[in-house]
C-alpha cells in the first residue's frame, strides 16, 4: 500500500539547509519515492497554525519509507535538516484500492 511522508517544518536556518536540499532528492529516488508537494504555498482553510513549509512524498510502501529514512546516504544529510529546521516528519498510509 503506498505510503506518504509528511514533513511540516518552519525552517530556521535556509543556508545551513542548502546541503540536505541539494542531496536530499536522490535519497528520495533511489527508494523509489517521489515529490507530491514541495514547499509551494499553503491556504490554512482551518484551524491553526498558518502552516510555514510542507514536503510530502510518496513511497510504494511503508518498508520503502524504513529503507530510506534509515539508509546511510539519508542518515548522512539528516543532521544539516534536524539542526536547520523544526517541526515534524510523519507517515501516512494510502487508500487501499479495491
């Protein structure tokens, strides 16, 4: 079943971030994900806050997802994103067809 990543970020440090976004695609591709969205604009239609940056991604499934966060190439990228950015990075499972 496919699977989503989430990444809802306030980013707060764009230089010290440039490194994650130059490598952070091909750490995507090689696990066979792909960009949905990629920091466009957001409309908060309701409740709060005013979402700052959303990334989401698609992956085949959920082992996809495990065998991408966890691979070296991604683990090596991780600290420039975890010190140049708050917020939170989750999973969303797909719909299921019938």
């Amino acid at each position: 079943m496919t699977c989503y990543v989430v990444w809802d970020a306030e980013i707060t440090d764009r230089p010290g971030l440039e490194p994650y976004v130059a490598a952070v695609s091909d750490t995507i591709a090689k696990h066979g994900g792909r960009y949905l969205a990629r920091a466009g604009t957001t409309r908060l239609i309701e409740g709060g806050p005013q979402p700052k940056t959303i990334v989401i991604l698609e992956f085949p499934d959920a082992a996809a997802v495990d065998r991408w966060y966890k691979s070296p190439e991604y683990q090596k990228i991780l600290p420039h994103r975890l010190r140049n950015s708050t917020g939170r990075l989750f999973t969303v499972d797909g719909v299921k067809v019938a």
